[in-house]
C-alpha cells in the first residue's frame, strides 16, 4: 500500500494514540482529530486520501460527520472506512446508509485496512481466539519507546476501570443508551490492547442492549466483570514485565 494522507477520528485517546502510532509506522501521513465537528472541519480544509472515521464520536456521530463530508465533496473523494469496536445490525446499517465506503473492526490492523482498500473480503476471527493476545502489546511495543509505551498500556487499565464505573452507573440508573455507549468503548479499547476476553464480554453486552435482551444484563454484567479482572493483571504484568 502506497504512503496515504489519512484523517484519523477516534475520540478513545489510548485508541487514537496507538491507531496513529501504527499508521505512521506504516510511513504514512496522519491527522488525528478527537470529535465529529473536527473531522468534517478538518476533512474540508485539508484533501486527505482516507478518512478513518469512528462511528461513535462525540459532538457530532461518525455517520453523520461522513454525511457532512460527503456533502461538502459532492460524494467523491476521499475515500471513508468506519471503524467499530461492534459490528452490530444498528452499527452496520449507519455506515452502510452514511456514503462510507466500508467498514474496519477495531483494533486497526494495517492487513485489515490493505484488504479493506483492495476490495478484498472481510475475515472474520478464529473461533478459538484466545483470552489475550500478546502479539497486540509486542506491536506497541516496536512502534513506540519503551517509556511511551508503558504510559499508554497503564493509561488503558485506567480507562478500562473507569469505564466499567460508568457502565454499572448507567445500568443502575435505568440509563441503557450510555451503558451501551460505555460497552463499546471498552470493547474498542480491550482489542487495541489485547483483552480478547474483555472484548468479547462487551460486545455481548452492548449487543443485549441494543436488542432489548434486558433479562440477560445480570450475567452479560457478571461475565465482563470476570472478564476485567484478568484484563487489568495482565496489562500491569505488561508493564512490570517490560521494566523487570
């Protein structure tokens, strides 16, 4: 794949941040905005060649930022591939019915994004996806220097715990749209990272909550509390493993 000019819209900064890393690793340009009116204000000032939009964006929703942009450029360029933490029905039907030209599963992969931009076919995980994946931190670990690296992996325990609060409260408070906003960005920031079991948990989860599936959030909540646990020892084993 050629040297891109890319507008990253991602609002997680520990996804941001790692997204961007990889990308400009891979030699590539990157704008990084955090919220939906920077993307359609930086997308107007600047002719990238992708734009990789997350569809949860705060101030202004991916979807509509893409419909904003499009609007602007008379439906051509550039080229926009959604990204998600959750590929679920309500998520698929937004970016399909924006003017994106597709969709990325979070966390970014550059053989995704190649695939993506060739045409090819999306694949999808092994069933037998372990419960963390390594390789994930080791990725991090070569793009970045080592102190950097270590910020961010206890930056995402943090994120990840708070989170977690927010989702309970919300859930407590009869508050399903913001617990299902809270599921997905743990979703999206446990698979930067390499929670795979911390991943799946929240997108059960958000997916009971998009679909009504309220007789099961008791154990939907119980499983991604097991699973958060584990999650935050081994990202603390990740950096005090580097440093030992």
């Amino acid at each position: 794949m050629p040297p891109l000019h890319i507008l990253l819209a991602e609002d997680e900064t520990v996804t941001r941040l790692a997204a961007r890393a990889l990308l400009e690793r891979a030699g590539h340009r990157v704008v990084a905005v955090e919220d939906g009116p920077a993307a359609v204000a930086a997308a107007a000032q600047i002719a990238f060649d992708l734009i990789l939009m997350d569809l949860g964006l705060p101030g202004l929703p991916g979807d509509e930022a893409v419909r904003a942009i499009r609007g602007r450029s008379g439906g051509g360029t550039p080229r926009i591939l959604m990204l998600t933490a959750s590929i679920t029905s309500d998520g698929r039907d937004r970016c399909a019915g924006c003017g994106a030209d597709g969709i990325l599963a979070k966390p970014l992969r550059l053989d995704a994004l190649t695939a993506a931009l060739a045409g090819s076919p999306r694949t999808t995980p092994p069933v037998d996806e372990p419960d963390f994946d390594e390789s994930a931190i080791a990725t991090m670990r070569d793009m970045l220097p080592a102190a950097r690296a270590d910020e961010l992996i206890g930056k995402t325990a943090a994120v990840l715990s708070q989170h977690n609060q927010t989702l309970g409260a919300a859930l407590r408070n009869g508050d399903l749209t913001t617990a299902g906003a809270m599921a997905h960005k743990i979703a999206g920031v446990s698979g930067q990272y390499g929670c795979l079991a911390l991943r799946r948990a929240a997108r059960k989860l958000e997916a009971d909550l998009e679909n009504g599936g309220a007789a099961d959030l008791p154990r939907r909540m119980a499983d991604l509390s097991d699973s958060l646990t584990p999650a935050l020892a081994f990202l603390d084993r990740c950096v005090t493993g580097a440093r030992g």
